[in-house]
C-alpha cells in the first residue's frame, strides 16, 4: 500500500472512494458543512431521518455522490467527540476500510477528523490512521482462491498542512505500526504445518537481515548446553524440534538499560498427555502469538530507529503426544536449577517461558514485558477482548498500563499477592506448574513465571482473550489480532526518552 497525505479540500478528493468520519451530535458547519452543500443537504436528510447519527462505527454508503470528485461516499460514525481518541478513531477507520476493501479498488482517500479533544493531535491521529487503514484490509484468506479482501493501492490521509515534518513522521510511524500489526496477524493465522519453530526461526532470521538486526538461534543441542530442561521437555513429544530466538538491537546511548520483550511461541498446542479436546484444539495454531508479537515489536523498534537497547526473545515449541512426550509426575530442572513437577501437560507455556526468561536475565535484560497466550482464566476473568498484566514492580507496571491506554488497547492489572504464592508448592519439587484447584489461574500462572524473573522489574501480558478473534466484527477481521504490538511500541518508545506523537 502507497500511503500519502494532500491537503486536497475534501469535496474535491478524487478516488474510488472518500471516507469522512461523522461524529454524535454534529452540526453541519466547517468541512461536513460544506460537504452537505456539494451533496444538496443528503447529510441533513440523512441525520433527520436518523440515518446518520455519528455513533461509533456506524457506516452509511453513498454510492454515486454528485457534487464531489470522488466515486464514491462513505461515512463513518466516530462516536462522541469527548472521546474521540486512538482506540474509537482506530474502530471507525477499521471498519471503513473493511467496508472498501471487499473488492479490489484502486485509490481510497481519508478525511482526518478535526473534531475531538486538542490533545489527540493532528500527528496523532494521523499515525493511528496509517496504521488503521492498513489493518483493516487485510484478511485472514491466506489461502483461499477466493479473497474476501483485497489491500488497497494507494490512500491519501487528506489533513491540513500535509507538508510539516511531523506530520510526515507520524505518517511513516504508522504505516510501520500497522506493518507490523499485520506481520503478527499473520504469523497467527499460518497454519501449524507452514509455521513450526523452524520456519518461524527462519522468518525471524529473513527479517533480522531486513532491517539489521543482531541475531542468534538456538537449536536442540544449544539449549540441551544452557540446560534448559523446562521448554526441552515440552518439545520432547513432537518431531519437531526446539528453537529459542534472540534478537538484539542497540541504538541506546552507554548505560541506556536493556529492555527484554519475550513471547511464548507454541507454534501448535494438543495439550500433550493432557490431551485438549477438537473444540479446544481447534485454534491452537494461535499458541504462538506472544512470540509473534515479540518479533513484530522488535521488528517495528528498530524500522524506527528508536534510541534503546532491546533485546526480543521467542521461546519456540510444539506441545504433542509422542513416546517421548513429557508425562504427569515428571519433575524438570529449569534452567535456573528450580525444580519442577508437572501436573498438567496442558500447562506448558509457562515451562517454556520459564527458561526463556531466565536466558533473558544472562542476556543482561533490566526490564521485562513477557507476552503470553497463557491461559483460559484470564479469559473468564476479563472477557476475551482485555489483556491481564500482572507484575513484581508498581512503576513499570503502570508504565505499561498507560501505553497501552495511550495506545487505546485495553488492559487491566491483576493482583499478585504473596498468599497466591503457596498455590503452586510441590510436595516433590520446589514449584508445581499448576495450582491448586481452579480458582486465581491466570494469576497462580504468573506467580510461577515470577520465579524466573529474580528481583528485575517484570510485567507479565496475558494475551489468551484479545490475541485471536473467533469470528469476524465490522471492525475487526477474525483470525489473529496483533494485540499490544502498538502498546510494545509506545513502551519502547517511552522507555528510550521519547514521548506520545
């Protein structure tokens, strides 16, 4: 996709379609009213006849406009402009272009709204539409004959001043965000037999030369020598074998601490022994989103020139059923020496990333953001559109939860009081990888990653819920999400001496 900003008057636009934001309650005055003068005052007949309310993602088509250069007229409710900000102009942008994109066309141009609060700024908006327009016409379809979306060539983001040096910057920023929401969406959405830990290694390896990355892979025999006896036994069951990826990039000046960002890369999850059944297995393929995510974040940090020091770390396994698989009753070592007895094969992401954190912390990693597809409780908990976050350490923690927020990507944290810390005792081995009974999973989950973290600042990201959508929505494709890559981001860029656009 060709992204570029005009200054075009908007009736004026030429194209296969324009798209205008509306908000609630508007009034025909400034652009929307001169848009309503060219098109003999539709836009008034439409919002008396309540056609046109403004509400968030609400769409109205016009399909042969007279009075504008464009072909076509689409109008996209932006919900209240109190609160029009990242996550509501993302959702109408969104589910516009998902609107267009059903069918090939040429040239689409974008109205950036003007409405709104002053702090969501032109530069702002005109990131989170960069990357809006370049998600939402991209599809799961990887392999269908059929596609039912088609990218789009060209959008033109029409705004005031297009020529200003921040303007532009927030244009590149964003269509590298949306580049790589895209890049995790379909890593996702690859099935278990295309993407496994090698192919995956390999694709992180393509990219690492890419974009000049540092990087370094880690085989069966490389992980047999740093001992990691946690994520080794989870791939004993598969034909498959291990990978772990570390990717490096420095632009941080001396003494700038290290960020780790680690992603759990189960590139197919059967549950091992204990054996998942067809409905729960069914999207499994999804198992390595927080792996996928770390490469894409990385990936983006550096395409962005950012002045920190990050190193991303993908922990990469099939969980299966073979002789050799590990079985209930079996005691690991990790790689940290700690001792510990599985109890649910199915509790496998933690005994990757239990080694992969710990590798994180001889990598020199002062502060950690792990990514996880983790577990089902946090799904019951927070519903499957919000991330849980649970942490060791208050300041980073709420670091994290105001990117995100920034980002307009939801997130809630999640107690992680020392009481939840017995749950997972082991009468046979220092920890066990499940707790006790059903209740505080998510947490009890967390409580056994902080063991591998020692005293550095951590924030663990329970991704099961948001990572991957079951079904379509009008703003949002099903299939894979590429959740908290914008947040990633945002956190990098905040952590290195940077600010929100």
């Amino acid at each position: 996709m060709q992204l570029r900003l005009d200054s075009t008057h908007t009736t004026k636009a030429a194209g296969d379609w324009l798209i205008v934001g509306v908000p609630e309650a508007f009034e025909l005055t400034g652009e929307l009213g001169e848009l309503d003068a060219v098109l003999g005052g539709q836009l008034a007949r439409l919002n008396e006849q309540q056609d046109l309310t403004g509400k968030l993602g609400q769409a109205v088509t016009l399909p042969t406009p007279l009075g504008i250069a464009a072909k076509r007229l689409l109008l996209v409710g932006l919900g209240p402009q109190q609160k029009l900000g990242d996550a509501s102009l993302n959702r109408a942008l969104t589910t516009a272009i998902r609107q267009v994109s059903t069918r090939k066309v040429d040239q689409v141009a974008v109205a950036i709204p003007t409405v709104g609060p002053a702090e969501f700024t032109a530069a702002r908006r005109i990131q989170v539409a960069a990357a809006a327009v370049q998600v939402g016409c991209v599809g799961q379809d990887l392999y269908r004959k059929e596609r039912k979306r088609f990218p789009i060539a060209e959008v033109t983001l029409l705004v005031a001043n297009a020529a200003e040096a921040d303007l532009q910057t927030a244009l590149h920023t964003g269509q590298i965000l949306g580049e790589a929401v895209n890049l995790t969406r379909e890593l996702v959405n690859l099935p278990p037999a295309d993407m496994y830990p090698e192919t995956f290694a390999d694709r992180a390896a393509a990219l690492a030369e890419e974009f000049g990355l540092k990087i370094d892979i880690l085989g069966k025999p490389e992980l047999e020598a740093e001992k990691m006896g946690s994520l080794l036994a989870v791939s004993s069951g598969s034909e498959r074998p291990p990978r772990l990826v570390c990717l490096e990039y420095n632009q941080a000046p001396v003494g700038a601490p290290v960020l780790a960002i680690v992603g759990k890369g189960v590139t197919f999850d059967s549950g091992g022994l204990s054996l998942k059944p067809t409905d729960g297995m069914l999207t499994m393929k999804c198992d390595m989103a927080g792996a996928a995510t770390a490469l894409a974040a990385v990936v983006a940090i550096a395409r962005l020139k950012l002045p920190v020091h990050v190193i991303g770390l993908m922990g990469l396994v099939e969980n299966m059923t073979g002789g050799l698989a590990m079985k209930l009753g079996d005691v690991l070592t990790a790689r940290s020496g700690v001792t510990i007895e599985v109890q649910n094969t199915d509790a496998e992401g933690r005994l990757v990333l239990a080694d992969v954190l710990d590798y994180a912390l001889s990598r020199g990693a002062e502060k950690i953001v792990d990514l996880a597809t983790l577990t089902g409780a946090c799904v019951v908990a927070l519903g499957e559109e919000v991330v849980g976050a649970m942490s060791n350490n208050q300041p980073w923690c709420d670091a994290v939860l105001s990117a995100a927020k920034a980002t307009g990507e939801d997130m809630w944290q999640l107690p992680m009081f020392d009481l939840y810390n017995g749950m997972i005792e082991s009468d046979v081995a220092d920890i066990r990888n499940v707790g006790g009974g059903r209740w505080g999973g998510a947490i009890t989950a967390a409580k056994f990653l902080e063991r591998f973290v020692k005293d550095k600042p951590w924030v663990h990201l329970d991704i099961a819920g948001p990572a991957f959508a079951g079904s379509d929505k009008p703003h949002r494709e099903g299939g894979g999400t590429g959740v908290m890559v914008r947040t990633l981001v945002e956190l990098v860029q905040r952590a290195g001496g940077g600010r929100q656009i």
